[in-house]
C-alpha cells in the first residue's frame, strides 16, 4: 500500500467531498497492519489540511517552485 495509491484512492475523495461524509462511509480496513494504519491516517491527515485551504496551499507551492519563468535572466 503506497502512499501514491492512498493518495489516488483515499486523499482524493476530500476534494470532493465533506470529511464527515467519507468517516461515515468509509469501512474500516480488514487485515491491516500497523504501519498500513499509519500510513492511511497519514494520507486522511494531509489531505483534509490540503483540501481544507487547496488555494493557499497551492500558492505556497508555486512560490516554493518558482513562477515558471527562468528568474535569472
């Protein structure tokens, strides 16, 4: 279970509805391990923040990354 797929799979459903929703309908994982738990959590986590603020966060990264534009010449 990778953090990319949970993303795809889980974190991606926060962007399209409430967080409250998806607890209420999401099942509870069957033979999972601890660090399958953790890793499902962590994904839940960052993406109510993310989606929470989706411009902000956004933004934080485009200034991170750059404008695009080569900003040395």
């Amino acid at each position: 279970m990778t953090t990319a797929f949970l993303n795809a799979a889980v974190g991606q459903l926060y962007g399209e509805f409430p967080p409250e929703e998806i607890r209420k309908k999401m099942l509870a994982p069957v033979d999972a391990e601890a660090w399958h738990l953790a890793r499902l959590k962590m994904v839940n986590d960052r993406a109510k923040q993310y989606f929470s603020n989706k411009d902000a966060y956004n933004r934080i990264i485009e200034m991170e990354m750059g404008s695009g534009k080569d900003e040395h010449l």
